[in-house]
C-alpha cells in the first residue's frame, strides 16, 4: 500500500507541475480531455489509498499531532495547487503559486518521513 501510494503522490505532483508548464506556455493544451480527467482520477485513488492506510494503520487526525499536520499541509497543496492553476491572474502569481504549493509538497513528505511535527 505504501509503494502505492508514494507512487499516486509522485504521479499527482508531476501531472501538476505538467499542468503548470502547460499554463505558463501553451494554456490552450490544458484543455486535452485526459488532462481534465486524469489527474482526478489519480487523486482520487490518493486519497481513498491514504485513507485505508490511516485506518490500517490506526494513524487518525486529530489523535496522531503529525498526521493531523500531513493533512492540513495537504489541503493547504490542493489550495495553492488551484490557486496557481485556476485563480492567479497573471505569470508572476502562478510562479508563486506553484513555488508555495512545492513548499506545501516538502512539508507533507518530511512530515511522512520524519513522523514528526514542524509547525503544529
């Protein structure tokens, strides 16, 4: 399950960084079906595959300070993921976007490899 998951992940943040190279470049190929379909489908597999793996794991927010923190990073991600692809304006706001939402990315993983808190 871990090999899986890691694998999402990885595959999650290369599609996104595509998508974002894509709405630096050439936005108009954004809009190539698999690129509206796959990376829901490939984070939807994420999510449910993290969630069997808290349970499995016994590794609940709210009882566990790092996993709690894992997923507020993670939602603080999915934010700045859309905030960089959907609502900045122009390329300056994407590049900072996408620079925070990288940054969000770093926490989550040494979060997950660490088991330790950073900021909570």
């Amino acid at each position: 399950m871990l090999h899986l998951h890691m694998t999402l992940a990885a595959l999650s943040i290369a599609l996104f960084t595509f998508r974002f190279a894509l709405k630096m470049t050439n936005p108009e190929k954004l809009q190539a079906r698999w690129l509206k379909i796959t990376p829901h489908v490939i984070d939807t597999l994420l999510f449910v595959v993290g969630i069997i793996m808290m349970v499995q794991y016994a590794l609940y927010p709210g009882q566990v300070p790092w996993m709690t923190e894992k997923l507020l990073a993670v939602v603080a991600y999915i934010f700045t993921g859309y905030y960089t692809l959907k609502l900045a304006r122009n390329n300056t706001m994407r590049i900072i976007g996408y620079l925070g939402a990288m940054g969000w990315v770093i926490l989550v993983a040494r979060v997950a490899m660490t088991k330790q808190n950073f900021l909570l």
